[in-house]
C-alpha cells in the first residue's frame, strides 16, 4: 500500500487546477447575480449555495457530502422505476 502524498506536494499538484475550477464558479455566480431575473427559489441555487458551505467547513468528506448533496435519495424501487 502505498502511503499518502504529503500536504505541499498536493498543494503543488492541484493549485492551478483547483484555483481555475474556482475562478470558473466565481465568474458563473457572478453572472448569475447580474442576469435578470431570479434564481432564489430554484432548488438547485440552494444546492449551490450549500455545496460552497461544505467546501468551506471543516468536517471533512467533502467529496462524500457534495455527491449526497446532488444527489436523489436511494430508492429500494429502483429498478422498477427504472425499468432495469
């Protein structure tokens, strides 16, 4: 098993990449407060907005809790609902 890259190579790895993916949602949200119109009530503005609560937070399992967050609930039913 091999063990876990260290802290500042990750840093080193990812900055770029993590700073351009952020910038992104900076520029979408930005964008979306100056369209007209709202957005308030659409339950996916929500999710937006706790999805950036959780990357900020300290709890961990970010990824984990970002997935649950978008999406559905399980269904045992499944497979019928989707006809599988």
């Amino acid at each position: 098993m091999s063990s876990p890259a260290d802290a500042a190579s990750l840093l080193e790895r990812h900055f770029l990449e993590v700073r351009a993916r952020l910038l992104e949602v900076g520029a979408t949200l930005d964008r979306l407060e100056r369209a007209s119109g709202s957005v308030t009530d659409d339950p996916r503005a929500e999710q937006l907005a706790e999805a950036l609560k959780i990357l900020t937070d300290q709890e961990g399992q970010r990824a984990e809790r970002l997935q649950r967050l978008f999406s559905q609930p399980y269904d045992a039913d499944w497979r019928t609902q989707l006809k599988v």
